[in-house]
C-alpha cells in the first residue's frame, strides 16, 4: 500500500543514509521500521518475546541463595 508521511529533514536524511548502507530502498526500511515498533508495543508480542526468553532460563534459585533463605526463616521469630 502507498502512503505519504512527513517527517523532519535530519530525520528523513539519517534514513536515507541508513538504508543506503543497509542496501535497502527507503520504502523497506520504513516498512521495517513501522513492523518494529507495531511488535514492540503489542502487549500480545511483548508477553510473547518474554514468555519465549523465559522458557530458556532455568528459573530454579541459586543454592546458596535458597541455603541463605533458609536459614534467615529458621533464625526469624514467627
């Protein structure tokens, strides 16, 4: 789809250069641009992204950490 946009001339001229160094024609760059920042304020794909990096941490506390806990309850007056 064809659109027109206005953008400030710094801007428009740092584009320029970055898609000539990317080898990409403006309208590609805009159009990954916009992609980008749409994914990036989706809540859908924010949870997504996290969700994913996530899955690849192992979550489990430290063991020393969980023996430091531990000890504190054991130490703390209930």
């Amino acid at each position: 789809m064809k659109t027109a946009i206005s953008v400030p001339g710094v801007l428009f001229e740092r584009a320029d250069k970055l898609a000539r160094k990317m080898k990409k024609s403006r309208s590609q760059l805009y159009s990954d641009a916009i992609s980008e920042y749409v994914s990036r304020h989706d809540s859908a794909e924010v949870t997504k992204a996290l969700d994913e990096l996530y899955s690849e941490l192992d979550s489990r506390p430290h063991r020393s950490l969980s023996e430091v806990a531990r000890r504190v309850l054991e130490s703390t007056e209930w």
